[in-house]
C-alpha cells in the first residue's frame, strides 16, 4: 500500500485532493489506520483516480463525476469522451488565439489614429473583369465570419479551376453583395478567359467597370485590414464621397507568410449628397 502523499505523487494530484475525494465519498482509501487515522492506496486505485480526475476535466461537476463512475463506464466510453473534449478544448484554444489577433489588431488600428496618412490613396477607374467565382453566405462582414468563410475557397476554385483546364489570368479578386439581415454574400473570384459554361462547377461572372474607386495598397495580414479601411473612410468623408456598396479586395501578393502579403482595396465612391 502506499500512503496518501505517496499516492498523490503517483497520481499527479494534491493531498488535498484526496482528502476532498475522501470526505465526498468519490475515493475512499483502502485502509485507514485506526489508531493514527493515516490514510493508505492501492496502486489499484490509481484507475479510478484517472477517471476520476479525466471526468472532472470534462467539465463535469463531482456529484456528476459520481454518477458516471458508479455506472462502471468502459474504457473506451472514457476515451471517447476525452477525445471529444480535446478537440472541444483545441477549438476553444484557436478562437481565443483569433480573438486575440482580432484585439490587437484593433489596438493597433486605434494606436495609428492621428498618425494615418491618406496621401497614399488612388482615386482611378476600374475596369471590367471577368472572374470564375464560388460564393458563400457569411454570417455578418465581421472578420470572424469572413474569414472562415472566404478562406478555404480560394484553394478550392484553384482546384477546380485546374481540373477543367482554365487558366488563371490574374490575382483574387474578393467581392461582397448584401444578404439578408446582417448576413453577407462572399465572393471568391478569379480572373479568366473562358466563356460562362454549364459544365463548369464555378461560376463566371463579369464584373462591370466602375467610374469612381478609392484603392488602397494594404500591406500585411488580412487580421490588421482595420487601419487600412479606417483610412479609406477618412479620405473619403474629407473628400466629399459616399460610399456606394462593398469593397473589393485584390491580393496581389499572397505568399506563405501572411505579414507579407500585398492586397489593393477598392471602395466605389460617389459624389456625396
């Protein structure tokens, strides 16, 4: 047998803890000495402090923990539902990373006010293009619901693209189209020379010449877009426009590493009344 800091140590928990499980009925020692009240484990019982402490880490409460383990639960139902919380706990691991991203790129795009300069915007035509498009609905024009959305679309026209043999003329070309309510239809579109054609499994749309756009050069992650638009909004409230629908966005440079990638933003402006 081994005593109960013998058997904390060896079940990677507090002594504490024990005393807790003890007093709560969830592990009771298998010996208690009578006359000095020492507490004393099995190795044994070990697999029971590990599922135990497995369900606990679920995010079950003890009472509930009791009810699981009184039932005998196997141990590849065990292993099952510690499979699923790990991949609960991955998830929630990448959306707090995103929303840290998403705070520090608006601490930075509030840290840059007074010090942006619009000198670097272009007012210019855009021409008429023709792109092979795949669309989806994203839930708001919220990077958090843009991203997922527009993300994987991208290597899938390139995919399908590839498959039925239409080259690429140009770089991505991302649009926007109001939804319902909040929602926002996302565009994925790549420029091409080939006819619309029932055949194809993607789109192809031209997208009409534009008299009036503000284009931006942004440079860096897609994340940190913020003070780039909070510029193009500057200039284009100074300079007596409006602005008339979504922008688009034209990746220029999309590399592996994201910090450097180089994207135009084009908001088509008009004439403010």
């Amino acid at each position: 047998m081994f005593t109960i800091g013998d058997f904390a140590q060896l079940g990677l928990v507090s002594v504490r803890m024990l005393r807790h499980y003890d007093a709560i009925g969830l592990l009771r020692p298998a010996h208690v000495d009578p006359a000095s009240g020492y507490r004393f484990y099995e190795a044994a019982q070990l697999a029971r402090l590990n599922r135990l402490v497995a369900l606990k880490d679920l995010g079950l409460t003890l009472d509930q923990v009791g009810v699981v383990l009184s039932g005998s639960i196997s141990l590849a139902e065990l292993q099952g539902m510690l499979r699923l919380r790990s991949l609960e706990l991955q998830q929630e691991l990448s959306a707090s990373a995103a929303r840290l991203r998403r705070v520090e790129a608006r601490l930075r795009a509030i840290e840059r006010e007074g010090h942006m300069h619009t000198d670097d915007i272009v007012v210019k035509p855009l021409g008429a293009a023709r792109v092979a498009v795949l669309s989806a609905v994203a839930a708001s024009y919220d990077s958090e619901d843009i991203g997922p959305v527009i993300q994987p679309m991208y290597p899938d026209l390139c995919a399908r693209l590839e498959r039925a043999g239409v080259p690429i003329v140009g770089p991505g070309i991302a649009y926007y189209t109001p939804a319902d309510g909040d929602a926002v239809n996302v565009h994925a579109g790549m420029p091409v020379n080939v006819a619309p054609s029932a055949a194809y499994d993607f789109d192809v749309v031209d997208l009409p010449a534009v008299p009036t756009a503000a284009s931006l050069i942004h440079r860096g992650a897609m994340e940190n877009i913020g003070a780039s638009y909070q510029v193009l909004a500057t200039w284009i409230e100074d300079n007596g426009y409006r602005q008339d629908g979504f922008a688009r966005e034209v990746y220029l440079d999309c590399p592996d590493d994201q910090s450097a990638w180089v994207t135009e933003l084009q908001v088509v402006v008009v004439p403010g009344s």
